[in-house]
C-alpha cells in the first residue's frame, strides 16, 4: 500500500515538473556514422529523450546528462553545449530563428527543429 502511495506522489511530481515545459520538441534517432553499413541504428528499442523548450531554455531529462548537443542552422554548427546535472541549457538571446537540435548520445543522436 505504501508503495503505490509513493509511486502515486513520484508520479504526480514528475507530471508537474513537465507540464511547466511549455513545447515538447519531436526528436528522431539517427546514426552519427557516415557509413550506413558499418554504423546502423540498433535492432533493440532506443529510449527516446524527453526535450522541451520555453522560450532560450532548453530542459531535458536525467538520461541525458552528460550528452552534447549542437544547435546547426544552414548546415553549420552556431552553438554547442554539455547538458549538465541541472537539466537545463539557456540558450543565448542572438540565437535567433529556425535550427536543427542535435542531441549526441553514444553512436545515437536524436534530431529535431527548434525556432527561437
């Protein structure tokens, strides 16, 4: 019974916690290789990050700690950053537009747009 009541309340913490996000942002898994032969996505499910924006701010959850990201517009890379213990990145206010958010996770990056 007490666990149901503690999972109950991690549950609806966890829920607040990300109902302030304001947009989700869709990301898609892809190989960091340029070889698709020799560098393939694995067969086994791939545990797909949670990202949200809110305005500059960039939240991301626990499995991504330590994981780097890269803002790319117009094929060049304009801002890169190591998401820390915080979760949160503060992207800087002259980034401004459309870009590709590349989040790098071992062989794996997770790709989606964001508009600043």
């Amino acid at each position: 019974m007490m666990r149901k009541v503690i999972l109950t309340f991690f549950v609806a913490i966890v829920f607040v916690l990300y109902a302030d996000a304001e947009n989700p942002v869709i990301l898609h898994p892809t190989s960091l290789g340029k070889n698709s032969e020799h560098h393939q996505l694995p067969r086994t499910p791939i545990l797909m990050p949670e990202v949200f924006i809110d305005g500059n701010t960039l939240t991301f959850d626990a499995t991504c700690i330590g994981s780097v990201i890269c803002l790319v517009q117009d094929g060049a890379i304009v801002y890169s950053a190591i998401i820390g213990e915080d979760c949160t990145i503060i992207l800087p206010d002259y980034l401004t537009g459309i870009f590709e958010l590349q989040l790098q996770r071992g062989s794996i990056a997770f790709v989606g747009e964001i508009e600043l």
